[in-house]
C-alpha cells in the first residue's frame, strides 16, 4: 500500500515538473541540441549527454529541462522516432517540425526553426501582456471611481441640493450614479462574462459566424499568431519535402477545433487539385489573412515554392508583430481617453454643483 502512494506521489511530482517545461527550457534544449550536433554528435548520444548535463549528473532528476531530455532519450532508445517522442513535451507545432526534420535529416534547421517560432510567439505574446496590462489597470480603476460617485460622491452632493433642478455634468454624475446604483453589478458581470466567452470560444468556436468574429480582437489577434505559426510550419515540411496533403495532415492531430476546420478544408482543396493559396482561399475562412492567401495564391504557381513559402512566412511574423501592436495600441489609446473624460466629467461635475450652491447662498 505504501509503495503504491510513493508510486503515485512519484508520478504526480514528475509530471508536475514535465509541466514547467516552458518556453524558455526548450530553446535551451534545442540550442543544446545544436550545439552538439554541429560537432559531430549523433542524437542519441547528444540526448544522453544532456540528460546529464541538465540533471547534473543525477543531481537534479526533476529539473523540469532533466525531465524532458530523460524521457525523450528513453522513448528514442525504445524505437520511438524523434518526432514521436518529443510529443508528450512540446506543442505539437513543434513536434510536427521535429519530425520533418528528422525525416529529411536537417534536425539542426529543425531545431533552429523551432526556436524561431517559440520566440516569435513569446515577442507576440509578451506584446500583449506588456501593452494590455495597463488598460486592465485604467478600467478597473474606472470601476471603481465609477463606485466612488454613486455611493458616496453624488449622495454627499444631495444632501446640500436637490438633483431635481441639476442640469447639465451634475445632471449626467446624477445619472451615471442611478445606473450604477441599479444596474452596476450586473454590468460588471455581464462584461466579465462576455469576456470570459470570448476568451474560451477562442480554440472551439467554428463555422460562419467564427469567420466573422476572426476580424475582430480577441479572435483577430489569436488567428494572427496561429496563423503565422501554421505558415512557419507548411515552409519548414515543404523544405523538407514532404507534400502538402501530409504536411496538413500531420498539423491536424494535436490542433484544436478551430484550426482543424481549417486544416480540413486546406486538405479538402488540395485533395481537389488546388494549389495550396487556392485551397486556402476557396475554404472561405480568410486564414492565416486574407492578404496572405492571395500572396500564397500567386507563389504556389511559382517554382521554389517551399523556399518562397519560408521567405515569406518569416515576413509574415514580423507583419503580425506590426499588427498585434496596432490592436493594442489603439486599445491602450481609448482606455486613456476614456478615463481621462470620467476624471473630467468628475471633476467638472463637482465644480458645476459647488459654483450652483454658492450662488443659492448669495
């Protein structure tokens, strides 16, 4: 009985630690990996070597870089291909460059290609975070000097006047306060659930109204970053020549729902004997854009398309970062503005009632 907590509490621990194999842990271990395969070492001795190094000789076994190196080397010495055993560790993004390279015998392009998305992706994302986390601030700071007027602002303005003969900013402070006063909670919970649904409907929800809803934030910005890791993706298959009905094929297995309708239609269309930009375009979904598709359109009937389609989805990340810095721009923009005109319309409103009271009392 004993033996089998230990087992369990063993096994808990462990993939608590596989867990924090992150982002940065994994460019180590794709540099690591370089690093050695550059010079001569094959992959099964480059793994081994880094399943020491990483657990400092047995040191540090749960060392979450440790974990994941240990259990890739294990399913590589049990006949596991590389691509196959790295899938319980890294996004299937990866695993599907992996497995590419592998096949094509180009891992350390592989590894490096991958290193390129992670960091593209963490540029997108810590763009988010850095230039949203201030409006997050300004609106919950509006909630509350929202909070403040209606219950303690403007009731301490009517007991020195009557807000039936308020007209003009006290007028409208008078009514933001009755909205607050009964409709306040409700709107902050309805908002808070629109924005929880919004946020959850981003890897599920599908079909006619999804396309629609994918040219506004949040949708927009989540079909941007998967999209210019999907091109990322096709370029570095297609290099590594494998087709595009299998390289399509091989993105589905670990997609969400959301990206599968689209891999579907993608293999749909090609499977009809249209090239990759037609396939796309025909699916009806604009992804990865609208303006992407018609590019694809134009260099899939070219020669050298896996090397174009590389080119060209390195332009695209960076065109991505352009526009996901644009959305949060302008929402950083129109959070400012708008608290600058509640701390207006506060402070305009207290100086309107108080010159109104000094003039009844002359």
């Amino acid at each position: 009985m004993l033996s089998r907590v230990l087992d369990s509490w063993t096994t808990f621990a462990d993939a608590w630690y596989a867990k924090q194999f992150g982002s940065k842990e994994r460019i180590q271990f794709y540099e690591s990996l370089c690093a050695l395969l550059e010079n001569g070492v094959g992959i099964d001795d480059a793994l081994e070597e880094l399943r020491a190094i990483f657990s400092d000789g047995g040191k540090k076994r749960r060392d979450p870089t440790a974990l994941a190196t240990a259990g890739i080397s294990q399913a590589v010495r049990n006949g596991k291909s590389l691509g196959d055993a790295c899938q319980r560790w890294m996004p299937y993004q990866e695993t599907a460059i992996i497995a590419a390279g592998e096949r094509s015998g180009a891992l350390v392009q592989a590894f490096l290609d991958c290193v390129q998305m992670i960091e593209a992706r963490g540029r997108i994302l810590s763009l988010i975070l850095s230039v949203t986390v201030y409006p997050i601030m300004l609106w919950a700071m509006m909630a509350y000097l929202l909070h403040v007027i209606a219950s303690r602002m403007v009731p301490a303005m009517t007991r020195v006047s009557n807000p039936e003969g308020w007209t003009g900013i006290p007028y409208l402070l008078y009514q933001v306060s009755s909205y607050v006063n009964n409709w306040g909670l409700l709107t902050l919970i309805v908002v808070l659930s629109a924005i929880v649904l919004a946020m959850g409907s981003l890897p599920y929800l599908t079909g006619p109204l999804r396309v629609r809803l994918d040219r506004l934030p949040p949708w927009s910005i989540y079909k941007a970053l998967h999209g210019s890791t999907f091109l990322l993706n096709i370029s570095v298959m297609l290099k590594a020549n494998i087709n595009q009905i299998e390289a399509l094929q091989s993105l589905q297995r670990g997609a969400n729902p959301w990206l599968r309708e689209r891999l579907i239609a993608a293999v749909y269309g090609v499977n009809q004997g249209k090239n990759f930009g037609e396939a796309l375009r025909l699916a009806g979904h604009e992804f990865p854009d609208k303006t992407a598709v018609q590019f694809l359109c134009v260099l899939a009937t070219r020669k050298g398309f896996s090397e174009a389609i590389h080119r060209f989805s390195n332009r695209w990340i960076e065109q991505t970062l352009k526009q996901v810095e644009r959305y949060t721009k302008a929402f950083l923009t129109f959070s400012t503005v708008a608290m600058g005109l509640l701390m207006l319309l506060v402070v305009s409103g207290a100086f309107s009632l108080q010159s109104n009271v000094a003039s009844l009392h002359h």
